[in-house]
C-alpha cells in the first residue's frame, strides 16, 4: 500500500503547480513586453473608451476574457510619479506598493459575457486614489524613471 502513495504524490504536486500557475494568466506579461509595458496596456487609459472596446486589447494577448479590470484615466508619466511617493505594504504581497497623491477618474470593467473573443463587460466610472505596485525599470522601459508601475494593487 506505501507504494501506491508514493506514486501519488509527485502526481498530486503537479496538479498543484499547474493551477497555481493558471491561478491568473492574464496578470503575467506578454514575452514581448516589460512588466511596465503590461501595466500600461492593461490599466493606463488618458482617454477614455468604452470597457468592451478597451478589453479587446488586453483579451488579444491573453487569449481570454478577463474578469475584472481597472482604467486609469491618467498618463503613464503620472502613474509612475506615483511610485515616487513613500511605500507601503501592498495588499497582494511585497513592500513595494505606492499611493497616489489624490483621487482620479478611473473606469473598473467587469465581465458580464465570456465568450471569448467577444467579451462583453459592464463599466462603473468613479474617482478614486489607488495603489500601485513599482519595481526597477527593465531594459526596454524608459529611463526616466527609477522606479515603473507593475501592478495595480487597489483602488481605495
């Protein structure tokens, strides 16, 4: 009977490593952009659009529907002025998250139809502050900034 279990329980880690891995494969960058870049694409919207429009972006690279997701209605530039505040612990994990100064218009899409590639999403506009996550620029990042927005964290 102990070899049977022992059989089991690399099968069972693999099970477990393939979902945590799938846990949210639309947050994982592209291979041909920075995490910036990423960030950029999926949440930095100077003017806004309409959420089921603005999704079809980030659903072509992934190649899915993605639940839920923020639009900032600022620019790059301001988001990483952002990174420049003190940090905080962020919500999700590490030290690295920032505070925006003040609040901004921000647009959060949720997904109301996954098919996929016709997303369709409900949009709730609001001003809101929000936390940012910032690590070191990557090479293909500008260099005009110590530090970029990765991730957004929340929105408060």
């Amino acid at each position: 009977m102990a070899p049977a279990r022992a059989g089991f329980g690399p099968l069972l880690l693999l099970l477990l490593l393939g979902l945590w891995v799938a846990e949210d494969p639309v947050s994982a960058s592209p291979g041909n952009m920075t995490p910036a870049q990423w960030f950029e694409t999926q949440h930095v919207q100077p003017s806004p659009q309409g959420c089921n429009a603005a999704m079809r972006k980030i659903s072509k690279f992934s190649k899915c529907c993605k639940d839920l997701n923020t639009f900032l209605h600022e620019s790059f530039s301001s988001v990483a002025t952002t990174c420049q505040t003190p940090s905080t612990a962020c919500e999700s994990r590490g030290n690295n998250c920032h505070q925006s100064q003040k609040p901004v218009s921000l647009t959060k899409c949720k997904l109301t139809s996954r098919r996929y590639p016709d997303c369709k999403y409900k949009e709730k506009k609001q001003v809101a502050s929000y936390i940012v996550a910032c690590n070191p620029p990557k090479k293909g990042d500008s260099g005009k900034f110590k530090l970029v927005p990765v991730h957004l964290d929340k929105v408060l």
